[in-house]
C-alpha cells in the first residue's frame, strides 16, 4: 500500500512537482524543520496486528500473576532471552555489520533464534538496517531516525515502505548476504520455520510437557513473549534517541570524548558500527549479548572478532586533524593496522582493548 501521488519521481510534469512541493515537519527533539518528502501509509494488517497483540500481551500479564505456572514462566523467560540474542548477536552484530565469523552451527543456532524474534527473515531485517545506517537521520531511513523516539519505535513500524523506499533497499549491498546458506534457507522457509519455533512451541510446550492451562501457554508463552522481544529488538533502531548524544550537551573535554571512552553508544556505533563490543542499549563491552560473542568465541564457535581499542582510536583522530582526511577513514585506518597486530584471543583480555 503505496501513496502514489507523493512519490517524487523525475518523470513529473513541473506542475506535478510543485505540487509535490515538500512540506515541513517540525522534529520534537530538535525542534527543526525537515522537508518531509514522500507519505508512508498504514499498513493495516500490522495496526491490526500490533493492537492485537498489545491488549493480549498486556492480559498476559495478569495471567503470568494469577495463574501461570513457574514452569511456563521460566520458559516464556528463556524464549525471551533467545529471541533477543538472535536479534542482536545474529541480525545485529554477526549479519548486519561482520563484526565477527561465526561456524555454521552457530550460524544455525543464531538463525533458529532469530526466528523466535519474529521480526520476519534476517535477509529483510539485515536490508532495512543496512538502509537505516545509509539513511541515518535522513527522510528515507525506514526507523525514522530525524522524527522523535515514538515514531522509531512505533509508528515506523507500522508503516508500509515508500517506492523510493523499496528501491533503496532493493539497492542495498546484500552479496555477503546472499552466500550465507543459512540466511537463505531461512528466508525461504521463513513461514514454516516461525510457525514451528515462533507459534508452535511456546504453545505447545506449556500444554503438553507440564499441564499449564491453555490461557498461560497462549497469552504469556506466545502473546506476552512476542510483546517483550518485539518491543526490546525495535530498541535496536530507535536506542540513539535514549542513549545518544544530545546536541546541545557538551562533555566534559571536548566532543570526541565519546570516541575514546566510547560512551554515547549511538554515535559511535553509527560513525564505526564493526566493533563487536558496541552494544544496542547503551553499554559498551559490558552487555550480555558481548558476553555471549566471547563464550561463542572461547568455543571456537566464533572468529575474527573485530574491535577497536582506545589508543588506535586516538592515533586515528590525530591523524585526521593532521592531514585533514575525514576521521572515520583514519580511525577505520589504525584499527585495520592494530587488528593485523592483535592476538587472535584478544577478547580474553577485556581491559586491554577498551
Ligand atoms: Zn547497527
């Protein structure tokens, strides 16, 4: 569901232009004018979708309360958890940005993960957010990073894409992409597979293997989880409006503060999104989806890690003051030179490559 008449489209007549002349949308947090150029429509299956299953989830809170069993609770946990690392560690991290190898068993383990995520194949998720970082703060960005942390959250994702949107993602680089087996086999069974993982077991699960009641394994196991893991990996695209720096908030020192310490998450993950540390909810090197890479690792599961330390950090700023190169080129630069440098287990010694 497209709204036509808004697609700017260099075949216009000139009056058709003028009257797609862009008009202005005031950003809450900057309180700027943008030119909004093309309408997204509703999609209306997802509206539908989304309030179903914002009123189920919520009275799966109370079931979880009054009569869920400690067994469905913990199950409804684990799924949870599960979901989340596949969105993170597997579409984030491992699909979206390389920032590590992982085996093929890992590869399938996080792909059957992802799926308990429901937030369609990896290929798609992967395309959007590839787009998203292309597109950051710009009109086109699928997750509406110039609007406000509502309209990221939520109303981007109610929305259908814009034709300019779709050939834009349609343009996105996907070749690495389209020679992992395993994303495509993914994408598809996608359907069969979310029906199983995503539907089937949690409901099934809490009936068959401990007697819960159909009301628990429907409404906490199913309904509440896809609420929850739903809410958390939508965080993945909207968290710089929480974590980011603001404009008008200057550190301490200077404004490159945030690289060095690697505070302010969202800006340096968007300038220098291959580091495996950078985590999706403001932490940096300390959340549990960085933990899980460096068990995966010790394992043998995952290789390569890629990270950039402090010091190649600084060496990169002063070499972009230096010879007036632009800084992510440079910083980009050192961290290839200390990465060739680095011992292979570098992510047991943490503190040292902070
Ligand atoms: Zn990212």
């Amino acid at each position: 569901m497209v709204n036509r008449s808004t697609v700017i489209d260099d075949g216009n007549t000139k009056e058709q232009q003028e009257q797609n002349q862009p008009e202005t949308v005031t950003t809450a947090d900057t309180g700027k004018d943008y030119p909004q150029r093309v309408k997204r429509e509703a999609s209306w299956p997802s509206v539908l979708f989304y309030i179903h299953l914002n009123i189920l989830g919520l009275y799966g809170i109370f079931i979880m309360f009054t009569s869920a069993s400690f067994l469905t609770i913990l199950f409804t946990l684990t799924l949870t958890f599960l979901g989340i690392l596949g969105a993170t560690a597997g579409a984030h991290r491992l699909w979206a940005h390389q920032t590590y190898a992982a085996s093929t068993s890992l590869r399938i383990f996080l792909m059957l993960c992802q799926t308990l995520a429901g937030q369609g194949p990896i290929y798609s998720w992967v395309q959007a957010h590839r787009l998203h970082h292309q597109r950051f703060r710009e009109d086109e960005d699928p997750f509406y990073s110039a609007r406000s942390f509502i309209a990221a959250q939520v109303h981007s994702q109610i929305m259908s894409y814009t034709p300019e949107q779709q050939l834009l993602l349609d343009g996105v680089d996907m070749s690495d992409i389209e020679q992992d087996k395993v994303v495509m086999f993914q994408k598809k069974y996608y359907w069969v597979l979310y029906f199983f993982l995503h539907v089937l077991l949690p409901v099934n699960a809490p009936l068959e293997y401990w007697g819960d009641s159909i009301a628990a394994a429907t409404f906490v196991a199913f309904s509440l989880r896809y609420l929850i893991v739903l809410n958390v990996c939508w965080l993945i695209n909207s968290a710089h409006f929480i974590w980011g720096l603001d404009k008008n908030f200057k550190p301490s020192d200077s404004n490159s503060v945030f690289f060095i310490t690697k505070s302010y998450w969202p800006q340096y993950h968007y300038l220098l999104p291959n580091d495996y540390q950078s985590g999706e909810f403001g932490d940096y090197g300390s959340d549990f989806t960085t933990a899980m890479i460096r068990v995966f690792a010790a394992l043998d599961l995952a290789t390569d890690l890629r990270t950039i330390s402090s010091v190649a950090v600084r060496k990169g700023l002063t070499n972009a003051v230096e010879t007036g190169r632009p800084i992510v080129e440079c910083i980009q630069e050192q961290a290839t030179e200390e990465m060739n440098e680095m011992p292979k287990n570098h992510y047991l010694n943490r503190d040292r490559f902070m």
